[in-house]
C-alpha cells in the first residue's frame, strides 16, 4: 500500500472524549488492560475509537507539517527534545523533565532555534548578507536600533546592554550598529590587539613609520646652505605634502550585517 498524506483525520469531526469515564477511570479495569484482544463480543465503543484515532492522526499530522511535535503543557521533554511552540517558532529542551514550561513565554528551560528547527541560528548570531533586502523572519539589521527589552526577552538575555550608548530607558536595550564598519575578532587573551575590552571600539590609525625626504636641485638663497656644506642654511621653505583621504582602509565591498533575535 502506498503511503498516504495525513491530510484528513480518520473520523474526522469527532473532537469529545464522548464519555470515556469507563476507560480512564483509574480504578477501571480498562486503564491497564484495554479491551479483550479486540474480539467482537469486547469492542471499544465507536466514540471511543473515534477518539483515539483522532489523536494520533493529529499528532501525526503535526509532525508531518512541522517537523516535530507541538509543544503541550502536560508532555515530558529530556534534555535536547526538540519541539513547535504556539508562536510559530522551534525550540530544543535545556534541562531533563522539562514539563509545562511554555517556550514561548518562558526562560531557562529552552535553546530559541528560530523558524526552522534546522537553522542552526541562536539569538546573538551574526550573520552577513550580500544583499540589501528586508531581513528575514527572526533576524534585524545591526543599525543600533533601540529595543524594548520585553519584546525580544532571547535577545536581550544574551547581549543585554553590552551595546548600549546612552538615552536608553531601563527598559530598552540597543542592538550593534555595523553599518560602514569593519569587524574585528576579538582579542581575547592572545595579545595581539591586547587592553582591549570586547565590542570597544577603535578608531583609524596607522603604524607608526618615517619618511625620508631628499633634495636635488634646490635653489639656495643668499647665506643659505644645505647640510653638510659650509656655513648654516635654513630649509624651512621645504614639506612634505599631505595625500589620501579621510580614513585608512583597505580594498573592500559593502556587505549588510543582521542579529538574530
């Protein structure tokens, strides 16, 4: 038999439990045997199937659409269960009986893992765009954007004010702002860009260096002479030009930086 889609439930409108007091009564027999070898003369009443097989059709219809098994207050998650919140977003259990934590509204018990379980993305990341388009869904541009801290709680739990540059309330915090900037890995203990706290920035410079000037030809005043000749000169009438423009820089494209939130 090929493999049929779950597209429609099997009895599908049946949405009751239709009574099933005889079964789940915990001092039923019922409870911990079941019907008698689904002979005939002991079948389920047809509520009862109906119910049954409403639940696993739906539960398979979950998984089919999503993935992975919607979230439910009364499931038992181990530590790495993955699971579809009721916002549309998937989640990874941090801690082991992890029951009745709604990811969507909670903290501490679940890794965010964004709209796809599969994206591999945690709030915090960085990711680089070469394109200028709107972000996507779970992503916003690093344009130091100020945040209400209550509308992006992931977010905020990992970065918190780290980026913040003064005006915000204690309600907000601002995200990076890359925008014309380079990125710079940081130091972190290596010592080659040492005394320097992380996301602090730096400002243009070059390495310290010398230029040497020479002559020829010059045209010497009365009473005026070059080093090294007879008498002492003055060449304060020679300089050095200034060249380039406001910044250093290397050869570089434009990129667009987002943050996952």
């Amino acid at each position: 038999m090929s493999r049929q889609p779950f597209n429609t439930r099997w009895a599908q409108g049946v949405e009751s439990e239709d009574d099933l007091s005889s079964f789940k009564d915990p001092g039923a027999v019922r409870i911990s045997t079941g019907w008698e070898g689904g002979q005939d003369k002991d079948a389920p009443p047809a509520g009862h199937e109906n119910y049954w097989h409403n639940r696993v059709d739906s539960a398979l219809q979950g998984v089919e659409r999503n993935g992975v098994m919607r979230w439910h207050p009364a499931a038992i998650y181990g530590v790495g269960a993955p699971t579809y919140g009721d916002n549309g977003i998937y989640y990874e259990s941090l801690v082991d009986a992890n029951e009745g934590n709604d990811p969507a509204t909670t903290t501490g018990y679940w890794r965010y893992r964004g709209t796809s379980f599969f994206s591999g993305s945690e709030p915090g990341d960085i990711k680089m765009v070469c394109h200028a388009n709107a972000p996507s869904i779970g992503w916003l541009k690093c344009n130091g954007a100020v945040l209400v801290r209550s509308s992006y709680p992931l977010l905020f739990s990992v970065i918190g004010t780290l980026h913040n540059t003064g005006g915000e309330t204690p309600l907000q915090f601002r995200i990076p702002d890359y925008r014309g900037e380079f990125i710079r890995g940081f130091d972190d203990g290596r010592g080659v860009d040492p005394g320097r706290a992380f996301e602090a920035p730096q400002y243009s410079q070059n390495a310290s260096h010398t230029h040497r000037v020479q002559y020829s030809n010059l045209n010497i005043g009365s009473g005026q002479n070059v080093t090294g000749s007879t008498g002492t000169g003055s060449l304060s009438d020679v300089a050095v030009e200034a060249s380039g423009g406001s910044e250093a820089r290397p050869r570089n494209k434009s990129v667009n930086y987002w943050i996952k939130y």
